[in-house]
C-alpha cells in the first residue's frame, strides 16, 4: 500500500474548516434522502386510478314511479308533516367524468319546483334529474 499513488496522504489528520461549523449527523443524513423527482406524480396517477361510475338513464317507467313518489312527498310536506327520506342519487364527480351513486336516509326541508330540486335536512340540494330512487319513509 505504500507504494501507491496517494499514500502520502493517507497520514495526514482530517481538515476541519474554520469558518464552517460541523454538521449533525440529521443534517449529513438528509443529503442522500430520496426526493420527488417527479412533483405531482403521485397525485396524478392516484387520480387515474380512482373509479367513477356513469350515470345511469332511467326508463319511461321509472321516471314515472319517481314522479309519483314525488308528488306524494309534496303533498306530505303542504301538509307540514315532518318526513324522513331515503334518497339514491348521483353525485358528480368535480375533477372527471362520471360520478358516485349516494344514499341518503334524512329528513327533507322543502322540495323545490323551480328548481327541481330536493333540499334535504343535511343541506345537500339534489336535482330531480340526479335522483334513481326515492322512497318516501313515515317520519
């Protein structure tokens, strides 16, 4: 080894800077820490991957059974009965297409003709045209 081509140094004593202060040994670590070479992959690819259902079109007949159970809660709430709901719709998704299909058991503030809108007791307002099931519940 001592015939190598740095072997003088090898007994020199290590440099210690002077103006510099030493680093902790968190510091010396986090250097070789990984990093995110790729900002917002993660996030994109999680977005890919999660699933959104279409929105189903219902029939003339079911339309019609929607309509009636309308009618029925309308003419509940002129009544001033305080009615409780379980509601099926379509919820949107904000960022792709397609949606989530929601249950709601709650209990119903107004219905909204012009509108055409449910308001219900949580504060979401769901459109006629969102609704798949309806099922008007003694309250």
């Amino acid at each position: 080894m001592k015939n190598s081509k740095y072997a003088d140094m090898l007994e020199l004593p290590h440099h210690v800077s002077a103006t510099r202060p030493r680093m902790s040994m968190m510091e010396r670590a986090a250097q070789f820490s990984p990093f995110a070479a790729l900002t917002g992959f993660e996030e994109a690819v999680a977005e890919t991957a999660r699933l959104t259902e279409p929105r189903v079109e219902l029939d003339e007949h079911r339309k019609a059974e929607l309509n009636e159970q309308l009618e029925i809660l309308r003419d509940r709430l002129q009544k001033g009965a305080g009615l409780t709901v379980r509601v099926r719709y379509f919820s949107p998704d904000g960022r792709k297409e397609g949606g989530a299909y929601v249950t709601q058991e709650t209990g119903v503030r107004r219905l909204d003709p012009l509108r055409r809108s449910l308001l219900l007791m949580t504060g979401a307002e769901i459109l006629f045209e969102d609704i798949a099931d309806l099922e008007v519940l003694e309250g």
